[in-house]
C-alpha cells in the first residue's frame, strides 16, 4: 500500500509543460509597406532581400547626390574653353631681334660676322650674369618669406593656444564624450531625419525603399532616370543583388475604387488633359501574393483615368503607367523608354554587349 501511494515524480517531469513568458519583448523587423509613402519598388534574387535593401540606399544615395550637385553647381561645360591659350613670348635679347636689326644697318658682311661674335658673347656674358644675380635675389627673397612666415606661425600659435585649451576644458563640463556618441546614435536611429529607409514589401525577391522627400528634392522618378541613363550610357557594374529598380510615386490599398481615387492628382502631372500633343500610353501590371484582384479591371481602371486627347499605344509608348502590388499595397510610377532601357533592369544595362 505504501509503494501505491508513492507519487511518481518521473512521469510529472516528463509530462511537464512549458510555457513562454509574455514579459519578454519580441523582436521587430523592418518597417511593413503601408500607403501613402514614395519611394523605389526593386526586385532582387530570393533570399537576398536584406543585402539588397542596404545596396539599393547606397546606390540611391549617390545618384541623388549626383543630382543635386549638378543643380547647384551651374556650370555651361560648352562655354568652358577646349583648349589652353598659348601665347608667344618675345625677349628683348634673342636672336631673332638682333639678326632683323643687322639686317636693318647697312654693314658689310665680315664686320657684321665679327660684330656678331662680339655681340653673341657679350650677350652670353650678361645673360650668366643675370641668372646668377636673380638666382641670388629669389634665395634672398624665399629666406625673408620664411622668416616672416615662421614669425606669423608663432603670434598665431600664442594666440590660438588659449582659446583651444579653454575649449578643451569647456567641452567635458558641458558634455561628455558617452553623451555626444550617444547623441549621434540616436540622429542615426531617427527614420525623420534619414533620406532612404527599407520597408519590408512582404514578398520574396522584392524590396522597397522609402523616400522621405523634402522640399526641393528630386523624385524618385528624377533619380531613377538619372540612374538609368547613366547606366546605359557608361555601362558600369554597380550592383551586385539588385535587378529592376522602379520608381514609386503613390501607394494606395490594392482595389479597383481605391486606385482610381489616388491616380488622378498623377494623371493629371503628366497627362495634361489640355496638353498640345497628345502622348502615347501604356499600362505594365504585375501582382505578386495576390490572387483577389482581377488583372484586367485594375488596367482598364487606369487607362480610363487618362483624358482622351492621349492614346494607348503597348508597342511604342512615350510613357509607361507601371503598376506593382504586393500583397494588398499598390504601388503606382510613371517611365519613359521603359523597353529602350531593359525594362529598367540594371543587371541588363551594366551587362557587357555580345
């Protein structure tokens, strides 16, 4: 009887549940893409999503500076001069003048001969003197330019060395070092104050990157041509996980009613209904992780935005509408030579011709 009222802690233990604690923090990933932001739609290799995002801020990142530097910096190549101005120097004691000035004199020829002796090494003579004399004066000159420099580099120092040391001194009472790195950590970490920011589109071999647009910046679709023409044009490798790179200008929820509400203030950007020349047009669609949505309602929602002077033309478009969904995000841009530059793959353009 006792050895039955024994409990079994063996099976207890085996049979013991565990449980995950709710006080732990769960780790958060990137940002999801939600409507309302702009920025690029790229396409990558599967299960490199993460290299690609930090690539494609980079590669962003230059070509936007790029960009505004070529604004600000104004300069005409075609006015700058091709070549250097050269211009000929006469000296007063060459060959040149004294034989027009012998000739000028009516001498006869075996004075002039020995005239010319004389005057060659007379002239040798002054000129060795004239070097070594200016040798002399620029020694002289460089000692006395030293002399004042190392003099002013001293009164600069006597002066200056207070002012550092009081600044020096200063710093650590105001701020500490740990307070300033921690200060510069958190600029970093602050997605206000960044140009690019990945999002997580939420598909395989797709990423997104943001742009936070201020004032006075170029768009992403400015900097997406700028980076394409210049692919093509020089041909450099500059990526190494990125594929297609498409600029996003609006993103709504994936339907019918939604895209036709947010496409017309882009409709009407770039097809004016009151434009002189009509444009020619064509609608790109592709969904991924999505299958609700009817492929041909949503393109012919979108060519019915555009006003009628403008036309479709899927074989030579002058712009192309891509429209991109991932999941239930539509994104929404507007290119130009869209098959003229591969489709805007850079893998393509930056490839070697056969």
């Amino acid at each position: 009887m006792a050895a039955e009222n024994k409990p079994n802690n063996g099976n207890k233990d085996k049979k013991r549940k565990r449980y995950l604690s709710h006080s732990k923090s769960v780790k958060k990933g990137s940002y999801p893409l939600h409507p309302g932001v702009q920025g690029f739609f790229i396409t990558c290799d599967g299960g490199r999503e993460r290299q690609a995002s930090q690539e494609a801020i980079n590669v962003l990142d230059t070509f936007y500076e790029q960009l505004v530097d070529d604004e600000d910096s104004g300069v005409n190549p075609a006015a700058m001069p091709n070549k250097p101005l050269n211009k000929k120097i006469k000296f007063s004691d060459s060959d040149s003048d004294s034989s027009s000035d012998d000739e000028e004199s009516g001498q006869p020829k075996e004075e002039d001969a020995h005239n010319e002796n004389q005057t060659n090494e007379d002239g040798e003579k002054q000129h060795l003197e004239k070097t070594v004399e200016q040798e002399e004066d620029a020694n002289r000159q460089n000692q006395t330019d030293e002399a004042e420099e190392s003099s002013a580099k001293k009164q600069r120092l006597e002066t200056d060395l207070p002012k550092c040391e009081n600044v020096v001194n200063d710093e650590p009472k105001n701020k500490s070092i740990d307070k300033l790195i921690d200060d510069e950590l958190r600029e970093l970490k602050d997605r206000s104050k960044r140009r690019f920011v990945g999002l997580d589109s939420g598909c395989n071999g797709v990423v997104f990157v943001q742009m936070l647009k201020r004032n006075g910046d170029p768009g992403p679709a400015e900097i997406v041509k700028h980076m394409m023409t210049s692919a093509a044009a020089t041909r450099k490798h500059m990526s190494r996980f990125i594929l297609r790179v498409l600029p996003v200008e609006l993103t709504c929820y994936a339907s019918e009613e939604e895209i036709s509400k947010a496409i017309k203030p882009l409709i009407d950007q770039y097809f004016p209904a009151e434009a002189q020349t009509p444009l020619k047009f064509a609608v790109l669609y592709d969904a991924r992780a999505n299958t609700g949505i009817d492929r041909m309602a949503i393109i012919k929602a979108v060519a019915k935005s555009v006003p009628e002077p403008h036309k479709v033309d899927l074989n030579n478009p002058d712009k192309s509408i891509i429209v991109q969904i991932a999941k239930t995000v539509c994104s929404i841009g507007v290119v130009e030579k869209y098959k003229e530059l591969s489709k805007y793959n850079l893998r393509q353009l930056t490839s070697p011709k056969a």
